[in-house]
C-alpha cells in the first residue's frame, strides 16, 4: 500500500484584502481567509514602521488558529512624517491624491507570520515617487472609487499604476504583502515550502 503525501498545513490569512488573498493563490500556498477584529488605531508618538509591525502582530494574535500558521500585513503610507489612511470618502482621496502628486512617498507594510511553536514579525518599505497629476485625473482616481479601501488612496496594482512615475524597492510591498520576505519567514519557521511548488 502507499503512503499518502502529507499536504502542506493551511494557513490563516488574518486579513480581508483581495490583494493579499491573490497573491498567497499566486504562490500557490493553502490558505483560509479570517479577517481578525482588531484595533488598528495608531499609538501617539510611535513611528510608521513601529506601527506597521505591532498593527501586523496585532492582527496575527486575534485570529486564533488550530494548527498555528497564521499570516498577517499591516500597510501604512507615509507622506513626509504625515501617515495617510484609508480615504474616508471620495474627497479626502482627493486630498491624498493631491498632496502625492509630483512627490515621493513611503510604504510601510508590516509582516507578521505565527507557526505553531515562534513568531517572525517585521516591516518592509519601498518607496514611491507619483507623477505630477493633473486635476482631471485626481477628480476621476478618486471618483472611480478604487482608492477607497486602500492606504494613501490608490492601488498600484489597478487604475492607480498609471500615477506612479517609479517604486525603490518591492513592488509587492506596496500591493500589502512583501512576497519574498513571507516565503523567508515561512522557511525559517520550518513551513513545507517544497512540497507547495511539488503539489
């Protein structure tokens, strides 16, 4: 009789994002999506990297697994200092959008994988430089609605590649997962990554 091969453990993704979702489909890793209910509130006087790693802990901690591998991000914009969210509504994308414009940003996205037995929690940042935006393009962006859900106002990975003027660093970073720093986390955490890519 022969042995069944043993299928890579299923992981958690702590997080409701398409985006995040595609890309674990993409790496063809098994995963369950659980958004977590936890409190994404910034602390006074914390820097957006510190932020974005407690964020990503943070979530990874609500969402309880049986079997223990849990994956979660936390993506933050930095303008200058200023942290721009999720836009509230259509005129504040615009506002986001203006204030982009002709400039270069910071994208912080923070990491946190759990195996059953240790945690790896860490922060990537890539930087992104918008073209100069005119003001037709800033109204139909933000009216389009695509930025609406996503931190600084706009998806790379959509409409909003066509503001981008050029990224330092990982593109992926700034979709809200940093793919190669996650397949290293899982790797040292003792995951079967070869038996993913073998399935």
């Amino acid at each position: 009789m022969g042995t069944m091969e043993a299928r890579p453990p299923t992981l958690v993704l702590a997080s409701g994002s398409p985006r995040r979702r595609e890309l674990l489909e993409r790496l063809g890793l098994p995963f369950e999506v659980r958004p977590p209910a936890a409190d994404e509130r910034l602390r006074a006087g914390e820097t957006p990297t510190d932020a974005a790693v407690r964020l990503a802990a943070a979530k990874a901690e609500a969402v309880r697994a049986p079997g223990g591998w849990v994956v979660a991000a936390d993506t933050l914009v930095e303008l200058e200092g200023r942290l721009l969210g999720k836009p509230r509504d259509p005129a504040e994308n615009r506002a986001f959008l203006k204030a982009l414009s002709g400039r270069a940003h910071r994208v912080h996205t923070g990491l946190a994988v759990r195996s059953p037995r240790a945690e790896v929690a860490l922060v990537e940042t890539t930087r992104v430089r918008f073209r100069e935006l005119a003001d037709w393009e800033i109204a139909a962006y933000a009216a389009s609605g695509e930025g609406l859900d996503k931190a600084g106002g706009y998806g790379i990975q959509e409409k909003g590649m066509a503001l981008v003027a050029g990224i330092e660093g990982d593109f992926f970073t700034v979709m809200g997962l940093p793919v190669a720093r996650l397949w290293e986390a899982l790797a040292r955490l003792g995951y079967p990554l070869a038996e993913v890519w073998r399935a």
